[in-house]
C-alpha cells in the first residue's frame, strides 16, 4: 500500500475537572532533552499516575481489555527552590524537604504511592487535562494497588531503553543527549 499519511487525530476522551485519587505507577528518567527556549540540555523526567476509578477500554491484538486512565507529567530534574518537582513533591509529601533531603532526594521512592490529584481541562484548539496539583491521601482514604505494571527506568543505571516503554517515551530517550553519545561513540552505554 506503501505510504499513507492522514490527519485523523486518536481522541481521547478527559477527566472532568476536579480531584482525583491516583497512584505513580512509573517513573523515567529521559535524560538531558534539548530545551529550545534556553537553548540548552535540561535532565527531564517523567511521571505516571493511574487513576483506577475512570476506566478506558483499549483493544490490542483484535482482544478488548479495561485499563485505569493514565496521566503524566514531565518535570526538570531538580529540587531548587523554583523547581516544579520540587513543589509537587512537598505538596504530595505534605512537607518540606529538610536540609538533608536537598542533598539528595530519591525520586523513584514515590513509585507506587497513592494521592490525589488535581486536574483541569487545559488548551484552546487541542483540549487535554493538567495536573495542577498533587497533595497527600485524606486521613482515612484506603490507598490503592497499581493495576500497570510498575515502571521505573533511570538512563544513568541502565544500557536499553525496556520494551514496557510507551512509545511517546521511548522516543524522548532517543532524543536524549545520553542516548545520542551512546550511538556516536564507543565509551560505554550512557556516557556522560
């Protein structure tokens, strides 16, 4: 049939505004992408959240399977004071860091905690929900398991990207300054 292009567009359908319960059920870390308004490499990650009261069914191999709604947001690896990451995680946490946390924070401890998130229908041609913000469990609420597999992928410990990747982040990854220096040189998987 060879080359076919279309301006078909998969729609999806969004969460209302308002707050939902979710659990991190990923976490990858992307590598320094190219940031066109600074003109320079930034460390990005990504997060995933399931959101198991709203469903969507998805059909793959001709099987029609129910799966819990997903969202993610990319952050900038960095917990400085203007850091979105940083604010995220100490509404989440429901505290601050402490001097020693600024040291170092591992961020893939979040992986598989529960909170909730707040979201907005966001956009003016293209619509999309927004996580506007994330904030610790009510006293009371039964946390949940994640239904996806839990993910977790850092750029710096590991050589391939895993096959569990969703396309869209696999492709970031590929576009990493990371990942370029490993297809143009022989120094090792990810040298920096």
């Amino acid at each position: 049939m060879g080359l076919v292009a279309s301006g078909n567009k998969v729609t999806r359908e969004l969460l209302e505004n308002g707050v939902v319960q979710a659990v991190c059920y990923g976490l990858y870390d992307v590598g320094h992408q190219y940031d066109e308004k600074y003109a320079k490499y930034v460390h990005k990650c990504i997060i995933l959240w399931e959101i198991p009261e709203k469903r969507i069914v998805i059909e793959r191999e001709g099987v029609k399977k129910d799966y819990p709604y997903t969202l993610s947001k990319k952050y900038t690896v960095s917990l400085n004071d203007k850091s979105n990451l940083k604010k995220d995680l100490e509404t989440w946490r429901g505290r601050a860091f402490s001097e020693q946390e600024l040291v170092g924070f591992d961020v893939s401890s979040i992986v598989g905690v529960n909170c909730l998130l707040q979201v907005m229908i966001t956009g003016t041609d293209k619509k999309y929900n927004t996580i506007t913000a994330i904030l610790p469990l009510h006293k009371g609420m039964t946390p949940v398991e994640p239904e996806n597999k839990i993910q977790s992928f850092s750029i710096k410990d590991n050589d391939s990207i895993p096959e569990a990747a969703p396309e869209w982040i696999k492709t970031m990854i590929e576009k990493s300054r990371e990942y370029s220096d490993v297809e143009q040189n022989d120094e090792g998987p990810f040298s920096w």
